[in-house]
C-alpha cells in the first residue's frame, strides 16, 4: 500500500506540471474500472466515467427530467409508439486519426443506428441490451432524423434511453479496434480519452470541441482534465482526500464515518473550513425480502412478516449505525425521491403490537419456538444485528447468516433463501423499475421479482400503468401498486439511501442527484 501512495503523488505531481492543477479534478476509485465502452457500462464506477465520454439522444438532469442532448428535440406520436427524435447538426466525435485528414466527423443518425445494433448484437453480449427489449424498431429517415417505434406504449422509455448503454459510438473506430475499444474510446463528451494505466492512473483532457455552453455561452467544459486513481480501499482513499490529495470522495462507508460525521450527520469541526458536504434523496431501497414461496410456516406467516415489520426502531438504526444518513423506511418500496413515493403506506415502529402477532402466531400454531434466519453479506451485517436484537425481543428467534456476496446473489434468484437483505438501485428512474419486483411474469431466475410475490389485482395494475400515458393518472396508480404490496408484507424496507459527496472548498459547481451520476462538465476549481 505504500508505494501505491508513493505512485498516487509523484503522478499526480507529473500531472501537474501539465496542466494547472486548479484546472484538474481528481477522484479515486477504489472498485476500479473495467471498460470505456459505454455499451458495458452496467457498474456506477464505469458509468462515472463514461459518462465524461460520451452522450446519447437524451439526458437526465439533477431533477430527474429528461433534457436534449445529441437530440435537440423530439416528438412522440399520438399512440406513444413512435418517437422522432431530431439531431443536433454540431456535433463531432473526438479526434482520430482513422477518420482521416479531418481527424474528426460530425455525428448523424446513421450513427444511432450502428450503436443501437451493436448494443442489441449477441455477439458482444452487452448488459445493456435490454434497454432496448420493449423497442420494435429504429431507423434513420434521413441524417438528421431518428426514429423509434415501440412494441407497446412504455411511458419510461425516455428515461431508458438516458443510460450510458445508449449512447453514440463510431463504427469505424470500433471495429478497427474490437475488443480493445474498451481502452480506446472514442465518443463525443465533455471530456476525451488521454491515457489509462490499469489499476493505477486513468487521465481525460478537456474536448476542445465539445458542443454545448452554458447559461452566458461559455463553452463547456470548464475543467482542463479528470484524474482518476484506483487505490483499492476507502480508507486510503478517505486518507487522501483528508490530505488534500483528491478533491471528492462520494458515499459514506464504516471506515471513516465517525472520523468525518457527527451522530447527527454533521461535518465535525475539524473538516468545516477545509470540506463541503452535500447530500439528497438516492434512488436505493434497501430491505429485507421474504421468498413467499418458502416451505417455512414462519415465512408464510403474515403474522410473523408483519411483526418483523412492526418490531425494529428505524430512526434509531439510522442514527447508530449512518450517522443519521439515510432516511427511515416507513413508506413502500419506491424509495424519497420518485413520483409515487408515499410514506404513510409502511410500518412504523410499534414493539408491542409486534410482540402480540408473535403470539398470535404461537397460540394459532402451537408453535412456541418460532425462527427465522436472516441471510446477509458482512457489509450489512450490523444492520441484521440490529434487527435480530430487536426482534428476539418479541419471543421470536432470529438468527443471522453472513455469506459471501456472490453467493446470496444466486441463492436469492434461485429461491434457496428464506429471508434476506437486498437493495435495489434504480435501472432508470420511474417507479415502474421499482415495482417491477413484484411482477408475478417476473419470477426469479428469469426476473427481478426475487421473492415470487403474486397478486392478479397488482398485476392488473401494472399492466394498466403501461398503458396510462397521464403522468398524474400513472402516479396514482404507483402507490396504489406499492400499497397493495406493503399490506402483503413480502418485505420489509429499511431505508431509502441518500447521496453523500463530500468535496474540497475550491471545488464549485458538482451538483448531485438521486442516481448518483458524476456530472462534470459544470465543475470549476478555484485557488485555495
């Protein structure tokens, strides 16, 4: 770990030689990254930085509204088939060599049309491919023209289309390289590719060409480079931005969050002159989660699944065990932050009623030693300590089973555990994401409803949401979905997760947002 540090200086130090170090924004990323591409670009590590990189027809703002990007307008047909989305006509891709004497071209609907291909191509078996699974058809009408048509009406379709799997890539620069685009990328963002030593350094520099400027029309970006480093724990990394090496350190993680933090979630003096901290509703719930088809009479129970419910203080867990950040689940699955979200459809804390259903169940069963076991991974096992403390204390056994995270991911698709903890982080964000968990013609393995529940009336729901193009309408018929879910207790939420950055004061203008995107075309860095 020393001579990573060693390394981490004298380059950063060479860097700065370069280029002005006001002008260089620099992070760590301690999960490393595994491609450039965005057509894999299924982890936040990777799609941090492709998101420098590249663009598609749309994006997301820090509100969760869709904007233009490549695509200065569009227009969705009466039926909510078809969406014609039309180009900007000043946008080039990042200079190379292969595109000739002009080292450059200007992006066209053709060019959607070979990256759509690709990401739906077998033969490069993207992740991303079913983004593209409800789409029927993609055409370009002419160079400035794109069209979609739909298999069905799917009001989430344009927050679909703002993930980095979409975004635009040149042909000929992919297929001279093959694989190896995934180290030589070519796209048309903010920033472009300078150099990648794997597990050690990653540089952009500006894109001189970039097409879009802000409010007064100064062309963006407005950072010189991105300096990214991978040592490989946060507690390193915290160590670095502690001494002024990084300029940005996202999430809050066990090893340094009583050394920056309060119990109350504040900066501690120490850091108020030197950090800013700044943090919002994060698009993850995290729960547990009941296989409803399990043989256990405890789990069939919905006295039992109630109880646990009922049975744990939630502001309590937050305060000890996240220093206050992160927002207590007494809503449903769609987490703070998504239209739909209604946080009077859960359980608060009521210890004595969840004493009662315990022994409603064990006079209704004869039943005098019920138990349960909870499956987790050791990230979360403080958490499932907690819980198992509390509820112990209502006459009902729990025990705690920490597995390796590989494995609770295949015995929880595959049925094999009874009770477990879980996340979900949004796809893209409209509930439809979320409840599509609860979908019964997505059972686990070949679906993301993990705990088999199964409900006609949900499910008549959810299928009529496809159909209800009325944003309000829709809404509504989220939380009635969510609701319905809650009554049937096939899991118990703990927390909607909220974002935390924590930035050096020279840093302006990193905004957040709840899906956690690094945005930072805006950013400035000013003397300290």
């Amino acid at each position: 770990m020393k001579y990573i540090l060693i390394f981490f200086l004298l380059i950063v130090s060479c860097d700065s030689k370069k280029i002005n170090n006001e002008s260089v924004f620099r992070y760590n990323e301690h999960k490393n990254i595994g491609s450039l591409d965005p057509a894999f670009s299924k982890d936040l590590a990777d799609i941090w930085a492709t998101n420098q990189l590249f663009n598609g027809l749309v994006e997301m703002d820090d509100s969760l509204n869709v904007k233009p990007s490549l695509a200065k307008n569009w227009q969705i047909s009466n039926d909510a088939l078809t969406y014609t989305f039309t180009l900007r006509d000043d946008v080039t891709f990042h200079n190379h060599v292969l595109f000739g004497k002009d080292s450059t071209r200007t992006v066209t609907s053709e060019d959607f049309l070979y990256s759509f291909n690709r990401l739906k191509d077998k033969k490069i078996a993207s992740p991303g491919s079913w983004v593209l699974n409800k789409v029927e058809t993609f055409y370009p009408v002419n160079d400035s023209i794109f069209e979609i048509k739909l298999k069905q009406p799917f009001p989430a379709f344009l927050g679909l289309l703002t993930m980095k799997y979409c975004s635009v890539v040149p042909k000929e620069i992919v297929e001279h390289y093959g694989n190896d685009f995934r180290s030589n990328p070519i796209g048309t963002g903010p920033f472009q590719f300078k150099r990648w030593e794997e597990n050690l350094k990653l540089v952009f520099r500006k894109n001189p060409d970039y097409f879009e400027v802000d409010e007064d029309g100064n062309q963006l970006p407005y950072l010189e480079a991105v300096a990214i480093t991978f040592l490989p724990d946060k507690q390193s990394e915290f160590l670095q931005f502690a001494q002024g090496n990084i300029d940005y350190v996202s999430g809050l993680d066990a090893s340094y969050k009583d050394e920056i933090l309060t119990s109350d979630g504040k900066l501690r003096d120490a850091y108020v002159s030197d950090v800013n901290m700044i943090r919002g509703p994060y698009l993850n719930t995290e729960y547990l989660a009941f296989y409803m088809e399990s043989d256990a009479s405890e789990i069939q129970s919905d006295l039992i699944r109630q109880a646990i419910n009922y049975g744990f203080d939630k502001e309590k867990m937050m305060i000890y065990l996240r220093n206050g950040i992160g927002i207590p689940a007494h809503g449903g699955f769609i987490p703070k932050g998504l239209p739909g979200f209604d946080n009077t459809i859960g359980f608060d804390y009521q210890p004595e009623k969840s004493k009662q259903l315990v022994k409603q169940f064990m006079d209704e069963t004869g039943n005098r030693n019920p138990e349960i076991t909870i499956t987790t991974t050791s990230n979360y096992l403080s958490f499932c300590e907690y819980i198992q403390r509390e509820i112990q204390k209502t006459g009902l056994i729990v025990n705690v089973d920490v597995i390796p995270a590989s494995s609770l991911k295949d015995a929880k698709a595959n049925g094999k555990l009874d009770l477990f903890r879980a996340s979900w982080v949004a796809d893209y964000p409209d509930a439809e994401n979320y409840l599509s968990l609860y979908y019964s013609k997505n059972f686990a393995p070949n679906g993301p409803n993990y705990t088999h529940f199964k409900n006609e009336q949900f499910d008549n729901w959810y299928e009529q949401a496809f159909m209800e193009t009325d944003i309000k309408k829709r809404q509504k018929l989220y939380t009635k979905m969510d609701s319905l879910v809650m009554s049937q207790t096939p899991i118990i939420p703990m927390f909607y997760d909220e974002v935390v950055r924590f930035t050096r004061k020279n840093v302006k203008g990193l905004g957040i947002n709840p899906t956690n995107l690094l945005e930072l075309k805006r950013v400035r860095k000013t003397e300290q």
